[in-house]
C-alpha cells in the first residue's frame, strides 16, 4: 500500500517517500496555507493499482523552515484544529514525535517501555492519540494535552493499520496475526477490547472509509491479492 498526495497549490510541496522512508514538507514565501487531498492506493503484491480511495482534506499552516523526519515504518497523524503532526518513531526508542506546525518545535513523548510503535489514529475533539506498538502487542492511549499515558489495552500481534471510528467510539486494529482488534472507548480514559474478528494471517493494512472497514489480503498460492469489505455494526 502507498500513499499519494495531490495538490494545486504551488506555495506548498509535500513529499511522501515511502520507499526512502522520510517524509519532508516544506514552505515556500508567498503563502501560508494549502489544502491537500490525501489518496490512499492498494496495490497488489505484483504491483498494480487494484483500487483507490480518497480519504480527506487536511488543511495545514507551515511555518517557512524546512523540516525533515525520519519515519522508517512508522506512521503520522495532523491535527485539523491545532498545529501540530505526530509521528510514530520506532527506531528512536520507540518514542512519538511532536512537530509543531507554525513554531518548528518539537517534544518526544515516551512509551512507557512498549516497542515498536507502528501504526496510530487521532481523536482530536478528546484529546487522545492511539498508538499501536508490536513489543508487547497494545493500544496506548496518550493525552495530547501532556503526553502521558492514559491507557493500554492489549490487541493483536503484527499490527500495521489503526483506525478511529468517531462516530461509534471504537478503535480498529488491523492485526498480521490473523484478526482485527476491536476496542471499545467507554470515555477518553477508559477502553476494553470488545472483539477480535477473524481475518487471515499477513493481513496488516486497510482504509476506513464511511461504513466499511476495507483490508488488503496478500496474495496466497494461486489465489490472487484482494481487498476484503467488513461492515460495521452499530
């Protein structure tokens, strides 16, 4: 799976290099302000485009410098009503990275001796960041407002994908190990692992998308890549 970003706006490049593991953002003089609409892309395990789903419009405020972070495998989530990015950081002693958009700074927020921190969403009106790690297999919950752990809950092993669904107050964890981990947020300090469904092994990735949860299933034997659709209950 790759991410691709799309924009019209000549006063903001940002660069997805997933291969080369960094992702950089700079900020050209003339203005401040650019929409971008994010794409997401499943391909096959040959390659080929076998579907694309857009996923929203993030509307981001730079500040002129040029910044560069490492993210090796890990994954970042931008604030909508605020200025910051957080950016899981595997290789650093499993730390999260907080850049602040408009000022440049930025502050580690440390994981309590969880590893391995892969995948994570937002719930932003809470307050709350969901970080997946693999060394032990949790969901930490951190509060946005301080970086202290709020929370941790135990989920699947060999997870790449996680998703917030604001609407039903749940986390879905998109486990390798075969199943995808189902929590409950009961209220922004306390959560309990509701299910976990089946799925198949090696399946790690997927999009969230209205109703549906859609996950990429490797290819196996002669039966080729596919994307399979769980809908989700109320």
């Amino acid at each position: 799976m790759t991410a691709v970003v799309e924009h019209h706006d000549n006063s903001l490049s940002l660069h997805l290099h997933l291969d080369a593991a960094r992702i950089e953002w700079t900020q050209k003089a003339r203005r401040r302000e650019s929409d971008l609409q994010l794409m997401i892309r499943f391909a096959s395990a040959s390659g080929n485009q076998i579907g694309k789903i857009p996923l929203q419009t993030i509307h981001l405020t730079l500040a002129p410098e040029h910044h560069a972070v490492a993210l090796r495998d890990g994954s970042f989530q931008l604030e909508k009503k605020g200025s910051r990015i957080f950016v899981n950081v595997p290789d650093d002693s499993s730390v999260v990275n907080v850049i602040d958009r408009k000022t440049g700074g930025l502050t580690k927020w440390e994981l309590n001796g969880a590893k391995a921190n892969y995948p994570m969403a937002l719930d932003e009106d809470d307050h709350r960041l969901f970080v997946v790690t693999r060394r032990p297999p949790l969901l930490v919950v951190l509060d946005t407002d301080t970086g202290k752990e709020v929370a941790r809950v135990p989920v699947g092993g060999s997870c790449d994908d996680v998703y917030f669904d604001a609407e039903r107050k749940r986390i879905y964890a998109l486990a390798g190990e075969g199943f995808i981990s189902v929590i409950q947020q009961n209220d922004p300090n306390h959560y309990a692992l509701s299910a976990n469904i089946p799925t198949t092994v090696g399946v790690r990735t997927g999009v969230f998308f209205g109703t549906s949860l859609y996950v990429g299933v490797p290819a196996a034997g002669l039966e080729p890549a596919q994307i399979w659709n769980y809908a989700v209950p109320e």
